[in-house]
C-alpha cells in the first residue's frame, strides 16, 4: 500500500486499499457527493508516486475527455405540433369571421350575428394565448441553443486555446480544429517551453500544460523510457522538437495514453464543479518534497548552485506548470473558459426549466 494510503471504511469496497482503484473509482463516482468524490480523490493525491506528474495527469485525462464531448443534445419534440396547433386555430378563427359575414334573413340573422361574435371574440383570444405561448417557447429555445453553443465552443477552447472561433453550423468540429488551430494559439512559444510553462504563458490551453507536464525537452537516459516515468507510463513522447513531427499530431498520438480507463462524461455543471475542484486542490497543495503551491507538477525551484530554474528550463527538467503569475493576473485562462462553459450549461438548463414552466402555466390557463 503506498504510503499516505490507509484502507478506509467507506462503503465503496475494499478495492479502495489501492491507490489506483482509490483515486480511478472516486473521479468515476458521478453521482456521488461532490465532497466524498473530492476527498477520496485527494487522499489519493496525497499518496507518493515513483512516477512523476502522475497524479496531475489522471486530473488531466479527466478534465480533457469531458471537453472533447459535446454537450446534451437539445430536444424539443413538439416543435412542429405547436406550429399545427396555432395554424389550426388561425383557420378556426377565419371561419368563424367569414361565417359571420354569411347572409341571412331577419330574427336568425341577428342570433348568428349575437352567437358568432362570441365565438369570435373567444376564438380570437385562444389565438392571442396560443400565439403568445409559442413565441415564449421559442425565445426560450432559442436562447437554450445559443448557451450550449457558448459551452461547447468553450469546452474546445479549453483544449486548443481562446484564438479559436467556432459557430453552430460546424458538424464536425475537430476537423475545423485541426485545420485552423496554430501553434500560436496553444502555446506562448513551444521554441521556449519555459515560456510556455511559468508567466503568461501557462494556462493558455490544456494541451499547453500537458506538455509542461509529460513532455520534456531534454532526455535524462539513453531512451525515453529511462526518463523518471512522466506522467505515470513511461512511454509518453518526451520532446518539444515538433520540426520532425508538428505538435498537433504529437497531441493526438500522446494525448489518451494512461488515460485508458476513463470514459468521456457528458459536460455537466455538477461534472465541471468536481473536476475542477480537484484540480484547484492539487495545485494549491504542498503535499510532497517536489511540489510548491500554485505550480502543479515536479517542480525544484533552484539548481545544485542554488540559482532559480523556471518549469521546463532548458537546463534542468522541471516537468510542472507555473500558475503563480496568472492566478495573480486573472486567473488560469483554460479554467476560466471551464467555468464560463459551466455558467453556459447551467443558463441553457434553467432556460429549458423555464419553457417548461411556460407550458404548464399555459395548460392551467387553458
């Protein structure tokens, strides 16, 4: 058992005496307390590792499947039924007018004028009422359409940057993404990782710090597998270089390994609030000899002459991600694009509440 690692009573099995199981199965409970999920998941932080950046990356895997799904589909099934029904009336109501208009003689013309004229004037109201509900409905609609716009073009933003525009008409969005995503979008500057990785630049995409944290620039053995196991499998690609193969395609080829266990959630506020909460956990923790508050990963902040080293200096492997400048400058770029898709979801779910209420209340009026 690793240490930091005790078998605890949960009610959740006696697989969470593994520190594997421990931290997989507490980022899978979904539909547990946000607290109990986060808790366990941070226990489980606190374990030591003999692999680096370990931890962060099964953060990373996490928060990077859910923004690669989209959001729930929206559904409404009665569309065209609310069409046919206001049609239907207005015709109800043109008969009614030209039935009024008929020619006939004397006393039965005077009762057909009495009759038809209150038939008219409450045919006429359904009409207003049925025309004003699905006018309602339909701002409600298209109100909820823009906000799971706004998420889903958030969600990807986490991964590949905020430069990238994307409207409701584009199907297939990675191919969109692969064909107009920059280096410059994503990174600082992927010549100079320490750029990318402390100041400015950390934050400015996931993938941006997936490669502060699993990428390095220089090898420490003879192959890459005897670099101090980043990230947890030892077989991640381990170089910056992208003139023998562009970053993007290095992003696709590394970017599931470790993460085989998890599956791809539906973006959800409740989802979005636990992951982020453990990964706020993780990074203001000093929970390790290698790990300093507001920089998440393997970090040594000075050299054997004691001068400071920045993440992923050129001189030294500093596998981490330097968020002490941007937390101070408004906060972690992809986070607060994390959080605005929440805010979206959460809008275009109280908005699909609201349509909701609007036909219930017209149903009791009627």
């Amino acid at each position: 058992m690793p240490h930091g690692v005790s078998c605890m009573h949960t009610g959740l099995g006696c697989k969470f005496c593994s520190f594997h199981a421990l931290i997989l199965d507490a980022l899978e409970m979904l539909h547990g307390s946000l607290l109990v999920t986060g808790l366990l998941a941070y226990i489980a932080m606190l374990a030591t590792s003999d692999m680096e950046n370990e931890h962060e990356k099964l953060i990373f895997c996490l928060i990077r499947l859910m923004a690669e799904r989209e959001p729930k589909e929206l559904v409404f099934r009665n569309s065209v039924e609310e069409s046919e029904i206001v049609s239907r009336i207005k015709q109800l109501n043109s008969s009614v007018m030209n039935f009024h208009r008929m020619k006939v003689g004397g006393s039965e013309r005077r009762y057909v004028d009495k009759r038809s004229k209150e038939y008219g004037r409450e045919i006429h109201k359904i009409l207003e009422a049925a025309l004003h509900l699905k006018a309602e409905a339909d701002a409600y609609k298209l109100q909820a359409a823009a906000k799971r716009d706004s998420a889903r073009a958030n969600l990807k933003r986490v991964i590949y940057g905020d430069a990238m525009n994307f409207t409701a008409e584009d199907t297939d969005i990675q191919r969109r993404i692969d064909d107009n995503t920059s280096k410059e979008n994503v990174f600082q500057n992927i010549g100079k990782p320490e750029e990318s990785c402390s100041g400015r630049g950390a934050g400015r995409s996931l993938i941006n710090d997936y490669f502060c944290l699993c990428f390095t620039k220089d090898h420490l053995g003879s192959n890459e597998k005897s670099y101090r196991g980043v990230c947890g499998d030892g077989i991640v690609e381990t170089s910056w270089d992208d003139t023998k193969e562009g970053w993007l395609a290095k992003w696709h080829k590394n970017k599931d390994k470790g993460c085989e266990r998890f599956q791809g959630r539906l973006p959800s506020p409740p989802l979005i609030e636990e992951a982020l909460y453990l990964f706020n956990k993780t990074v203001v923790a000093i929970h390790a000899k290698y790990h300093e508050r507001d920089v998440l990963g393997h970090y040594q902040p000075y050299d054997r002459e004691k001068k400071p080293v920045p993440c992923m200096s050129t001189t030294y492997s500093n596998a981490c991600v330097d968020y002490k400048h941007v937390l101070s400058h408004g906060g972690i770029p992809w986070v607060n694009r994390l959080q605005n898709a929440s805010e979206d979801l959460r809008e275009m779910e109280d908005l699909v509440s609201n349509l909701k209420y609007s036909y219930e209340a017209g149903a009791t009026r009627a």
